[in-house]
C-alpha cells in the first residue's frame, strides 16, 4: 500500500482553492445532515416511544433496503460516465432514461409486496404509514440519479443543497408537529415522506441543466448495457448489504421485541456522524480521481483519499465513544440509556465501515467497481454465522459485535484486492478511455468547477 505523506496531501488542497471551497462546503454540509438527523430521531424516539420507534424504523429500513437495489448502481455509473466524459452527460442521460424507469416501477412494486407482508400483524396506522412509505420509492431513486449527475459534473454546491435538504426540512416539520401536540405515528410519518418528495423536481432540473451546460461532445458515450454493468458491480460496494441496507436492523426486527429495535436505532444515531463525514470526502474526491487523465494518476488519488479521510472520521468516533453514555441521557432520556454501551461497539464497527466506504468510492472511480462488492458479499456471507452465534446469547450487543467482525473482513479482502489488482490485470477494463487524454495531456488534475449553479 502506498505510504501517507501528509505534506503531499495538504499541499495539493492548498494549491487548489477549487478543492478547499468544495471540501468545506460538504464538511459542512455533512455536518448539518447530522445535525438534522439527530434532531428528528431524538423528537420521533421521545414521541413514539420504543416499540413505535421500531416500526417507524423498520419503514424507513424497507425503504433504504428497496432503494438502493432497485437503483442497482445506476446513481454511481452516471458519476463515474459523467466525470470522465463531460461533454457527453446530455447523451449518457439520454442513454438511461428507459433503463431508469423499469428499475423506479420494479423497485416500487417490490417495496409494496415487502411492506404488505411485513405490516399484516402491524396496528393499522403501521399499515397507513407502509402505504405512503411505498409512493417516496421511485422519486428517491430518480433524485439518486440526479444526484449522481451533480456529483460527477462537479456541482458540488447545488449537490450539497439537495442532498441535505429533504433531513433539515423532515428536522423542521418533526419539530413542528412534536411542537403542535399531534406527534403522532401517521404525523412523523406523513412528514418524513413529504420532506422525500419535496426536493425531487429541483434535483432533477438542476442535473438536467448541468448536463446541457457541459457542452456536447462528436464521440458516443457507453451504451445502456455497459452502464448498468458498471452500475450492478457496484451495487453492493456502494452500498454494502451489511451497514447499508441494515440487515443489521432486520435481525434484530425478526428476532428479538420491537423495543430492541427501538435501543438499537438510537444506539445507530452517534454512529452516522463520522459515516456523514467520510462520505462527504468520498463526494468530493471520487469524481475527481475518475477526471484523472491517466489510471496511474487515478490509482494514486485512490490511495491519498485513504489517508487523508481516515484521522477525520476516526478523531470523531473516539470522541463519540468517550461521551456514548452521556450523550444518550442529553439526547433521549434516561429510558434510552441501555443503548450507550451498544453504541460504543457500533463505533468500532463504524470506523471499519468508514475506511472501507472511503476506499471503495476511490476504487470505483479509478475504475474498480466489481472489487469492493465482492468484498462486500465475503461479508455478508461471514456475517450470517456471527449472528447466528452471538445474537441467541447477547440480543443486540451481539449483533454490534457481529458488525465489528464483518466490517474488519470486507476492509482486509478490499485492500488485498486492490493491491495485487494491477498485477493481475493490468488497467481494469472499467477505465473508460476518452479523447480526454489527448485535451488534457498536459494536466496532472481537472479543474473544480468553482461557480457551481
């Protein structure tokens, strides 16, 4: 693995005043999603209590779970296409609007055959709450896609804007409605889909427009099946089964009280900060490395954007795991305590996740999508036996420590894979080569778009 060199890394932000704007205003941006965040699940965990908080939770669970299958990667290919072809986003659009719609039509007719058979023994306003649970399915994956756009034009502000927005305005209608004295079940519920829904048109206008804006180009960008190749690749490495589609929360609402999962969701709430954070480095770095004019240039930002996320995201999870106790009793009462000692497991996990996400979003822009989902399916396929093992016994600690375990596999078999990567093949075959490379031969690093929108 390449060795850190920290001078090298904050001199190259220094001398790029386009890259320091960009890598605050999504700090910041990330750290107002977790502000958000923890503003709504402290209103909807003291309002509903446990056991309504669990089925509020296993909602939005389904909802995550279904969104990011049944977008199956397309969010991540028109990042990666849009950055290395910039001229030809228009055309790449173009290429995917039949291929989005199947999947927005697919996903929503399995999230509405899952929420049915899932909420059958539910309280009736449960069911309601499925219900409109089912209609946020296909505007989320469409503004995932507008999303990925923003994201690999280098719109970093307007991407900024959008995909925070839906958790401050879901903040702010929570607030209002605890605030009102109608916190109710179907209120919570009917506010966060509102706050789904809400931002959907702009996101979709304002990647429109960034592809127009980016020019138009006299070659052909990758067919449709190429795209969704990339896309199902990446699937699972942009979205590991285990952490991001909460099979984590599915184990314990199958197998343990709904209270469980109440403690647990709470106990996932100080973990999100430091995922935020890392995420955000990953939004901006990742189109950049795909920009790079050469793969060897791509491979090196792979491994930089390793070093330099990893001090951020661990220095707030010590921080995290030192107050774990204290900050459950600030934020969600006495009743919510037996939570601290689960969250300060999920924080290891979290550290793990963090250099695995962060790693994984540079892969795939330099070209590697498959190798970070098959780390990923190593696993979720050692994470089954764990629980199998410590949740009978432990309840949801063992669960955490499941996690901590499943998340130190997928990071070991992801570094290996990329290291003897270029050995074994060479430039991977995902490396799109365009006349890039002839108009920037002479640029180590593609511009930031400094006045974005």
């Amino acid at each position: 693995m390449p060795a850190f060199h920290p001078r090298t890394v904050l001199q190259r932000i220094r001398a790029r005043p386009g890259l320091r704007r960009a890598l605050s205003q999504t700090l910041l941006g990330s750290l107002v999603l977790q502000a958000s965040l923890m503003a709504s699940g402290v209103a909807v965990a003291r309002t509903l209590g446990p056991v309504d908080r669990g089925h509020f939770a296993l909602l939005t669970l389904v909802a995550s779970l279904v969104t990011q299958i049944g977008a199956m990667g397309i969010p991540q290919a028109l990042t990666y296409s849009v950055s290395r072809m910039p001229p030809l986003s228009v055309a790449v659009l173009r290429t995917m609007v039949r291929p989005i719609g199947a999947h927005l039509l697919a996903a929503s007719l399995a999230c509405a055959a899952l929420l049915m058979a899932m909420t059958l023994d539910r309280p009736s306003y449960v069911q309601a709450g499925a219900i409109m649970t089912v209609g946020v399915i296909a505007p989320v994956i469409a503004q995932r896609c507008g999303l990925g756009v923003l994201q690999g034009l280098k719109r970093f502000r307007q991407l900024n804007l959008m995909r925070i927005a839906p958790y401050v305005l879901y903040a702010a209608a929570v607030s209002a409605v605890v605030l009102s004295g109608r916190g109710s079940f179907l209120a919570i519920a009917l506010a966060w889909v509102s706050a789904q829904l809400l931002l959907v048109p702009v996101t979709l206008t304002a990647a429109w427009r960034a592809a127009r804006a980016a020019g138009t180009g006299s070659t052909q960008p990758p067919g449709a099946a190429w795209l969704l190749r990339f896309g199902r690749r990446s699937v699972f490495g942009a979205a590991p089964a285990v952490e991001t589609y909460r099979v984590d929360q599915a184990v314990v609402a199958f197998f343990l009280p709904p209270a469980a999962l109440g403690y647990y969701v709470v106990a996932l709430a100080f973990t999100n900060l430091p995922r935020i954070v890392s995420r955000g480095v990953s939004i901006v770095a990742s189109p950049l490395i795909a920009g790079y004019v050469s793969h060897g240039q791509a491979r090196r930002g792979m491994w930089r954007l390793f070093w330099l996320a990893a001090p951020v995201y661990s220095s707030l999870a010590a921080a995290l795991w030192a107050f774990a106790p204290d900050l459950t009793r600030i934020f969600f009462g006495e009743e919510f305590l037996r939570s601290a000692p689960v969250t300060r497991v999920l924080l290891l996990a979290t550290v793990l996740f963090c250099a695995r996400s962060v790693l994984t979003e540079g892969a795939r822009a330099a070209g590697y999508p498959g190798l970070a989902s098959a780390a990923e399916v190593v696993a979720l396929v050692a994470v089954a036996p764990l629980f199998a093992l410590l949740v009978p016994d432990q309840g949801i600690m063992g669960v955490a420590y499941a996690l901590v375990a499943s998340s130190a596999l997928a990071l070991a078999v992801l570094i290996v894979s990329l290291l003897i990567a270029p050995r074994r093949r060479g430039i991977p075959r995902a490396w799109i080569e365009t006349d890039q490379t002839k108009l920037a031969a002479a640029v180590e690093e593609p511009p930031i778009d400094a006045t974005p929108g």
